[in-house]
C-alpha cells in the first residue's frame, strides 16, 4: 500500500517540486478527469490494474511543469521496495523512463537494471539515480520501448541491482498505448 501513495508523491520529487506547494488545480487536456496539478489523474480505465496515473507538476521555473504517467507494482509478485514504473516528458521532445524505488540507493549510484517482457527476451543497463535515489532513470533507448514494443506486451519483471542489494517488481502494461498517447498530447503544455 506505501507504494501506491509513494508514487504520486516521488513524482513531485523526479521533477524537482517536492518542495514547493501545489498550486491550484488546473485544466488537463486529454485527460480523463478536469484536473491534475498536484493531483493524480485516471488515463486508461476499465479495471484498477490497467490504470495508468497521470500527473502534472510545477517545474522550478515560472510556469515550467512536467508531465509524467506512473503504474504500481502487482504487489503480489514485486518485492516490498519495488514501487512501480514512470514514464515522463523530458526536455527537448524526449520522454524518460524511470523505475520507483520505495528504498532509496545513494545519489551517486549507477545501478544495473534487467527488464523482460513478458513476451520474452531481456535487456539489461546502466541507469542512474533521481529524486534522491528514489527512481532510477534509464538510458534514453530505453523510451523507445515504451513508445512502441512495451505498448503490445502485458508486463514487466524489472530486477534493479547495486552493490549487494537487488530489488525486483513486476508491472503490468495494459492501458499503456492510450497512456503514452495522452501523456505526448500533454508534453511541452
């Protein structure tokens, strides 16, 4: 359950804003609710697991914001410090792609990360820490994946390794398709 409330939370803090107040609620084009600073928005329903969380936050600029979509763990088969997948827009037309930690590696680590398809065939990297050790950014050929090949699989086993410790999770990608196409319609906004 500490994930499903970290997540929103570490959003904040992956686009720098987890020390300011939000600011009023605003609206959010293609969503499916009518507001999302500071909030989390529903983009892909019909079952609880297909859902894909939305948000936007305020960037460190004068109205600079970021907009990112998030999926939680299944909790049954992703270890306890496993919160789950972000995918962001990024300067400069890209998107990243981001693994949440509820336990934080030091801000200087360059964990390997080992993701497979449910399809089959693994890929590992070399990522790098945000929001204070508490995600993991991958390379940027990453975002390819979730531009294309992710969109037809049903999940991801992730397994993040530094030093001694490894942390593992699953997540399940349905709803990714409607939610990356809502989350490019929002990048740059």
């Amino acid at each position: 359950m500490s994930g499903l409330l970290l997540i929103p939370l570490l959003a904040g803090s992956v686009f720098g804003a987890a020390d300011r107040a939000w600011g009023p609620a605003v609206a959010c084009p293609g969503s499916a609710r009518a507001w999302c600073r500071g909030t989390v928005v529903d983009v892909a329903a019909p079952a609880s697991t297909s859902v894909w969380k939305f948000t936007r936050t305020q960037g460190a600029k004068d109205g600079e914001s970021f907009a990112a979509i998030m999926k939680t763990a299944d909790t049954t088969q992703s270890d306890p410090d496993f919160a789950g997948l972000i995918v962001r827009c990024a300067p400069k037309g890209k998107v990243d792609v981001l693994v949440a930690l509820i336990r934080p590696f030091p801000p200087r680590s360059r964990p390997k990360v080992t993701i497979a398809a449910s399809g089959g065939g693994a890929l590992s990297f070399e990522g790098s820490m945000a929001a204070a050790g508490a995600a993991v950014l991958l390379p940027d050929e990453v975002s390819a994946f979730a531009a294309g090949k992710w969109q037809t699989t049903a999940s991801l086993s992730v397994v993040v390794r530094e030093g001694d410790s490894e942390i593992k999770g699953m997540v399940a990608l349905n709803g990714l398709r409607e939610a990356y196409h809502a989350l490019l319609a929002n990048c740059g906004q």
